[in-house]
C-alpha cells in the first residue's frame, strides 16, 4: 500500500520511518542526499494534514545515549531542506510534544538506537511507538535490511504504507533483477570478494553476464593462476572464486575479468604508474584501476545490455588516474541510459561516490542511497521492512 490508499489524512498523527543516517563533520551535515529524498514523502503528509512524526536512527550506539549520536543537529538540516519547520523530542517527551502538534507540523524522534529494544525488535518497544501514531509510512528502504522495532516490528502494529521513496525505490529494482528487460549485465567491483560471496553466487544465476572490477578482480585472477605481485587480493578466496566462475559457467553468465591493468607500487596521487597486461604486473607493484582494452570490453557488454546494474567501483576510483576505468564505463552507462537505450540501476555507497565523481548520477536510470539494502537486494535476500509491509496483520 502507497500514500495513495490513504483517503483522508488530516489531524492524523503519521509515524514516518526515514532513513537520515547521512554524513556529518563537526556537527554540520556533510552530504544531505538522503534527507532529500525523503523530504517529498515528508512534504505531502504534512500538505495533506497530517502530524507527521519522524522516526529514525542515526549511527550505531548499540541501545545507548551517546551525545555524538544525537539527531538533534540533523533536525536543522531536514528543517533546511523542507524549508518547513521541525521540532525535536526524546522519546519519553514524545507524548508531550506530540499532544501539542498542530496539523501538518513535523517532529523528529532522537535516534530510535539510543533504546535497547530497537535493535532486538522488541515488540513492547514497537507497542511503544504504535502508541504515538495512528498509521506507519515506512520511507526507509536503506534501513529494510534491518528486522528492528521501528523498520519491521511497528509495520505489523498499525495500518502500514510504503513512503514515496519506498515506492520509487522498489519500481526501479524491480525493473533491475525483477522483470529485467535482457541481457542484464552486472557490474560488481569493490575491495574484497569477502563481502559479496552471497551476491555473485546470486547475480551469475541470473544475469548474463557479470563484469568483475576494483580489488576482487585481483582475487578471481589469482585464482586463474596469474601472479597479481602486491595487489589486493583475498588469496584464501581461491577456491570460492573457482566455485562463482563455475556456477556462472553452469548458468551461461560470462564472467568478464580484467585482461589489461594500471599498476603502480604504491597508492598515493600521482604515483608513477604503467599500463600491463593482466599477466604481467612487474614485480613488487599492485593493480590499481582497469586497462584500457579492459574498459573497451566492458564497454561493449554495457552495448549489448538493455538493463544494467552496478555495484562496486571498478578501480580505486579515490586517487587519480587510478578513477579511469570507472569514470569511463559510468558516463558510457549514462550515455545509453540518456538515449533511452539502456536501463541503469547502481546503489552502494561507494558506488554513488563513484558515480557522482564521473559526474553522471543523475543520468542513471535509479541511484540507490542504500548500502547494506541494496546488496541484500542483489543476492536475492527478502528485506524484513519491506516485507512487513505486505503483511496482512
Ligand atoms: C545505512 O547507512 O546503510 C543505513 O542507514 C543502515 O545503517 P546500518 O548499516 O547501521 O544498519
């Protein structure tokens, strides 16, 4: 259910679980990206009448009151961005603060981790927050990965709704891996294999091919028998490498590996660096980016895609010109996206780092501010948050 199956809203009090965990340098919100984008779901249930009371949690404080993890200083950003004023409770005051709202006004909760119960989904926690409400939007699909009192346990305790963000977020993934126009190519970089096992095992069953880039790359190399010198690289992972690159081969995915790289001997700016074949990275230096006739192969697979979905730089993207191989596929991605000849999905943050550093995120199809939810997404994993929400209690 959307904001649309909501008929009448006013003087209704809006229980509304966002996700503003953003960025902050001593006290002053760094990047508001995510305050943005659930500032519409915000906008139109205060237009439309409602009390619209903020739900959400900031850091990881573990159910503890830590000052640094207040939510009060990203009350003024959200106040700033809303250009609509926002008051501030602790849980205990809510009551209080609540009785005294006036249509249309917005309240922000402290951290909803400063309470035990919230991680444990303790459900006298969610009966808690229920209390304070008369319907729950859940605006938060970057914490729906979490199964806590306020993303899951509260949807089951009042009439739930998906946000717009939500909703917006759930169509573009669904056009992603749901009912994707093919071929599907993915594009997985980042650091270390480690982390994105599940997710490879995942996208070779179901995508055709798969495009291995940043440091993992090194790692299924390794694996091929090539001699990476002192790049990143997960050696004990070899034999999970072999098992992804049969599975892919098993389902008919191409795995697309680097044949060509930049390497240098050491990560620093304008560290003296070659181009080398992937077999011949001269001794003591470490892969740092994609080759050239590597980006030309990626290129190509983005070509044959009709839907495309990123996750991972492709290069350490973070140091010039070490962002090439990166940038490049990026703005080839938004290029196809532009003509209307290629759907691009891309989440993670990293990746929308990434995206933002080849200047192209606003051309993709869908940039998801999600990162632990967009990677469960992608190994096929149910949310909890967002399953709540279909539930029919
Ligand atoms: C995020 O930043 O990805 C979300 O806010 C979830 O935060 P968490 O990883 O601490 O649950």
């Amino acid at each position: 259910k959307t904001l649309d199956d909501l008929a009448e809203l006013t003087g209704k009090r809006a229980l509304l679980r966002v996700d503003i965990n953003v960025p902050m340098k001593d006290g002053r919100v760094t990047d508001a990206t995510r305050i943005e984008r659930v500032a519409p779901t915000i906008a139109e249930l205060s237009d439309r009448g409602a009390k619209v009371i903020l739900l959400a949690h900031f850091g990881r404080p573990k159910g503890k009151t830590v000052s640094e993890m207040s939510l009060k200083p990203v009350a003024s950003a959200v106040e700033e961005v809303l250009d609509h004023r926002v008051h501030f409770a602790t849980l205990d005051q809510a009551d209080d603060a609540i009785a005294k709202m006036a249509n249309g006004d917005v309240l922000l909760l402290e951290n909803t981790r400063f309470e035990p119960g919230e991680e444990k989904n303790d459900p006298d926690l969610a009966t808690r927050y229920a209390g304070l409400g008369d319907l729950y939007v859940n605006d938060a699909f970057s914490a729906a990965h979490r199964a806590h009192a306020s993303t899951e346990g509260l949807a089951h305790q009042l009439p739930a709704y998906a946000g717009r963000t939500m909703q917006t977020e759930l169509e573009a993934l669904q056009k992603g891996l749901g009912e994707p126009e093919r071929p599907v190519v993915a594009i997985v970089g980042g650091a270390k294999v480690s982390t994105k096992i599940d997710l490879l095992m995942n996208l070779v069953k179901k995508v055709d091919a798969v495009v291995v880039g940043g440091g993992m790359a090194n790692t299924f190399l390794a694996a091929d028998g090539i001699d990476v010198q002192a790049s990143l690289c997960e050696h004990d992972l070899a034999d999970t490498a072999r098992e992804i690159e049969a599975e892919a081969e098993k389902a008919g995915c191409a795995l697309v590996l680097p044949v060509d790289a930049v390497v240098a001997s050491e990560f620093k700016a304008g560290a003296p660096s070659e181009t080398v074949s992937v077999d011949a990275v001269p001794a003591g230096q470490m892969i740092l980016d994609a080759g050239p006739q590597s980006v030309e192969k990626i290129k190509e697979w983005i070509e044959r895609a009709n839907t495309l979905i990123w996750n991972g730089p492709l290069g350490a993207f973070e140091i010039e010109p070490f962002d090439t191989a990166t940038v490049a596929a990026a703005r080839y991605a938004a290029e196809r996206t532009e003509v209307g000849e290629l759907v691009s999905v891309a989440g993670g943050g990293d990746t929308v780092a990434a995206l933002n550093h080849a200047g192209v995120a606003d051309e993709f199809t869908y940039v998801s501010t999600a990162g632990g939810a967009f990677l469960k997404w992608m190994e096929g994993k149910t949310l909890p948050g967002v399953k709540a929400l279909d539930a029919d209690d």
